[in-house]
C-alpha cells in the first residue's frame, strides 16, 4: 500500500496518474475523497488567516460559485461554501450545520446528477490554489502535507 503522502505528492505532480486513479474510483470512495478534500483544504486556510481573512476568502467563494468561467470550479465554490456552513467550527450553530449539511448533500446530488462528479473533485484543490496561490509552493504542499497527516491521525 502506497503511503498516503506519496501519493498526494505523486497525484500532484502527475495530473494524468490522478486523472486515472480517480476514474477507477466508485461513488463512495469520491465522495469521501471529496470530502477529505474539502477538511483538508478548509483546515489549512483558516490556519493561514484571521478570522477577517476567511470572511474575505469565504466572499471570494461567493465570487467563484457565482461567475466563475468553468461550470466545475462553480460547483467546487458551492460544495466548499456548503462544507463552511456545516463544519463544526467556533461561530458556528447547530442550525447553520444542518443548513450546511443539507446544502452539501444537494450539491453532491447536483453534481452526481449531471455527470461532473469526478470533474468537480478535481476542482476542488483547484479553487483553493487560486484563492490561495500559497499551497502551489513547496512549503504549502508540504503544509497540504503535514495537515492530511494530521487530519488522518485525527480519524484514527
């Protein structure tokens, strides 16, 4: 079994292998994939700013999932702004996660619908690369890295 960082860093570097990787995937295993993905990156941007700097990143979100170019990178801003709402995080009420989780939820159902599940994934890291121009550096991948560990050691 390949270490789960390697792979990361594999799949980061070789978009194809990624691309095939995850075609082999079945629903289950893209949606907790996506999921993942979502924690992970949502993890790492609130470390790196204030509470004022994720209201400016959350209105950014709103940007993408409203006039973004590529339907894809439209729907990553709506499954991102709906995981933001049902994370369990300071500020955060029962009735905003289960508005969050419910948005969530119908997002997926969107994106299974239309047959862009496996594109919308992709977009994901995407998104937040563009947001946040940090993480394509050596340091924030090696941070994506150290926060995947972590967050894996956390489910454990």
């Amino acid at each position: 079994m390949i270490d789960p960082t390697a792979a990361l860093d594999f799949a980061t570097k070789h978009h194809v292998v990624a691309q095939r990787i995850l075609r082999d995937c079945d629903d289950a295993d893209l949606s907790q994939l996506a999921f993942d993905l979502l924690n992970l990156y949502a993890v790492v941007a609130k470390r790196l700013h204030s509470e004022i700097g994720w209201v400016t990143i959350v209105s950014a979100l709103h940007d993408v999932r409203e006039y973004a170019n590529d339907p894809n990178d439209r729907h990553a801003g709506a499954l991102i702004l709906a995981h933001s709402m049902a994370a369990d995080a300071r500020g955060v009420d029962a009735d905003l996660r289960e508005i969050g989780m419910e948005e969530l939820a119908k997002r997926f159902t969107v994106i299974n619908a239309t047959d862009r599940t496996l594109a919308t994934i992709t977009a994901i890291p995407i998104v937040w690369q563009r947001l946040l121009p940090v993480l394509t550096t050596p340091a924030g991948i090696d941070l994506l890295e150290r926060f995947s560990i972590e967050l894996q050691r956390d489910e454990s």
